[in-house]
C-alpha cells in the first residue's frame, strides 16, 4: 500500500504553516513527516513549528526529525537533488510516516513538484493524495493576483512594444490549477457576500470537481484535508501550467533578501516602520524573529501587504544568539537600501 503524501501549496503568507500545525496539532498519534521548503535563508517556518509545542513536532520530542527543511533554493527546481532523496530516506527509515506533508514555499509551482511523484525511485512507494492550494481570499477579494485588463489593454495600445508580463498571477494561476482542494483562508476578515464573490471569481478558473471551502487560520476538519485519493501524479495533464514544457522555471522574478536590525526596544514603532516600508515599495512579505530587550521571549513578526500579526512564541534557548532579523520580499528590483532605510531606526 502506497504511503499517501499532501502537497500543500499558496502564495506568500496565505496561511501554510498555520494550516500545517493545525493538521499536526489533530494528527492523533499518527506519524506525518513533514517537508518545508522556504524562500530567503531565515528558516522561520519549520522554526516556528519545532518551537510550537505540540508533541508530534516538538523540537526536543522523539519525532524531531520528521521535520525536513529544504532550504536551498525552490523545492521545484531542486528535486533530484534534494526532494527525491529527502523522500529515499524518509522511506528507509524502521518506521516510515504514515502520510508525508510537503508545503512549498510560496513562490513554487506545485506540478513540478508533484511530477517528480512519477519518478521510479518514489512512484511504487508514494502517492499525491492531494494538493491543497490555501489562498489568502482577502489579498484575492483585493486584486491583488489579478490584472486590470482595461488598464494592461490601454498599455499595449499606447506602445504595442510592451510585453505584459505579471508573475504575481502566474505563480497564483498555477498553484490553483494543480490544486485539488481550494481553502478560502483569512475568510474572517470578510463578509458572507464578499467571500461567495470571491468563490464566483475563482470558480471559473478551476478544472472540475476542485472543492473551494472558506476558512479562518486553516482550521479545517483533517479528515477532509487528508484522505482526498486523488493520485495526482497520474492526471498531471489535467493540471495546466504556465511553465509546461520547460525544464523548471526562473525566481528572477522575485527578490529577498535578510535585514539585522539589532534589539527592538518597542515593537510597535518597528511596525508602523515596517507599513510604511511595504507601502511605499510595495513589499510582498515580511517575516522574522525580533530580540526585545527585557523579554525572555522571542517576538514573532508576519506580515502579508500592510497587515502584520505579532505575538511572543517560546523563550529563546541558551543555546542560540538573540537576534533581530527579518526576511523581506518581493518582486524584482526591490530598492534594498531604501527598505532598509525605512526600516531601520535612525
């Protein structure tokens, strides 16, 4: 019998490591390995998630290493490098998990990623139970992956030269085609009508028999998140992708890069800092462990656009430095000196 794997996909700071401790903290004693692959060098998601507490993921715990972090670049362009052997020797282990979760940073193109389930090294071993797109539905409500087609139309038409190009939708388009369950995540934020409007939009997009269901911080019954027997690797032509035919795709696109920016007296005023930043460059995500002086806790930043989530996760441990340093990313041509300028304190 086939161990199942779910690849769990969404553009930056939808809400995929939330939605995976969700599915950890219900696991019920079921051994899940699970594969994280981030976008810059601060590896703050599987950080979070050793450092959360819950047994099955618990940094000091017995399963401590059923937490693969792959973090040398994008988890689709590197699989026979790295994924194909991560999965070679999950299998070798005594006792292998009993389902895998794999969530991809997000900027990665799930198709590659699930191909790579036909490779004969994986293939009689592992199947793609299921991909689960997880999509910030207020970002989607905003436009914030969608073209103006008025707006780009008038473009081509003042100068037929310009060749429209927005990677934002393409990676968004992408990771929908391939999914097989669509979660609406962040849906508190909004109303009943604006979240149907949201369905109605993306509906038309979707291959048939893909599920759409909202969502608050991915908090959704796991017997539906896993167990959706779709054996994606075998139906990867009804997955179209932006990138087919090509033998991986560029991030030239996009640009991170990590700040320093020493201990944090008042993490409000780095917060009203870091808004401006995002909005005056517009910014895609920001992310980091912040060092307040007097805290024996590690300060947690997030922010997707200009809304941050803050909060003290666990005590810093003897045995790492206390630091302040954040991720920043977005598109290509970011102006690293002036972010860092507005962000740093005079």
């Amino acid at each position: 019998m086939k161990i199942p794997a779910t690849v769990i996909t969404g553009f930056l700071g939808a809400g995929k490591t939330t939605l995976v401790r969700h599915i950890l903290e219900s696991a019920n004693g079921r051994r899940i390995a699970l594969i994280i692959n981030e976008f810059g060098d601060l590896g703050m998601d599987s950080d979070i998630l050793k450092g959360c507490g819950i047994k099955d993921c618990d940094l000091e715990g017995e399963r401590a290493g059923d937490i693969i972090e792959l973090s040398n670049g994008c988890i689709c362009c590197t699989v026979a490098d790295e994924f194909v052997p991560t999965i070679e020797a999950l299998l070798d282990r005594p006792e292998p998990p009993e389902h895998i979760l794999i969530e991809t940073s997000g900027l990665a193109l799930p198709k590659p990623l699930v191909k790579a389930f036909n490779w004969p090294e994986v293939r009689s071993k592992i199947t793609v139970d299921g991909v689960v797109a997880v999509i910030d539905a207020d970002a989607v409500a905003a436009g914030r992956f969608a073209d103006d087609e008025e707006a780009v139309q008038a473009q081509r038409e003042a100068d037929e030269a310009i060749d429209h190009d927005n990677p934002l939708e393409e990676v968004f388009t992408d990771q929908l085609n391939c999914a097989d369950l669509i979660l609406l995540n962040k849906s508190d934020l909004m109303d009943e009508a604006g979240v149907s409007q949201v369905k109605d939009e993306l509906t038309s997009q979707l291959r048939d028999g893909v599920k759409m269901l909202p969502s608050s911080y991915g908090k959704v019954d796991v017997s539906v998140l896993l167990g959706l027997e779709a054996a994606a690797e075998d139906d990867l032509e009804a997955r179209p992708s932006h990138h087919d035919g090509s033998d991986d795709h560029e991030h030239d696109d996009f640009d991170t890069f990590t700040v320093s920016i020493g201990d944090v007296a008042d993490p409000a005023v780095l917060e009203t800092r870091l808004i401006e930043a995002v909005k005056v460059h517009d910014i895609l995500r920001i992310k980091g462990f912040i060092n307040v002086p007097g805290k024996e806790m590690r300060h947690v930043f997030q922010g997707v656009g200009s809304r941050f989530e803050r909060y003290y996760d666990r005590p810093w441990r003897e045995d790492e430095t206390r630091q302040s340093r954040l991720v920043i990313i977005g598109q290509h041509g970011l102006d690293r000196e002036a972010v860092q300028a507005l962000i740093l304190p005079n």
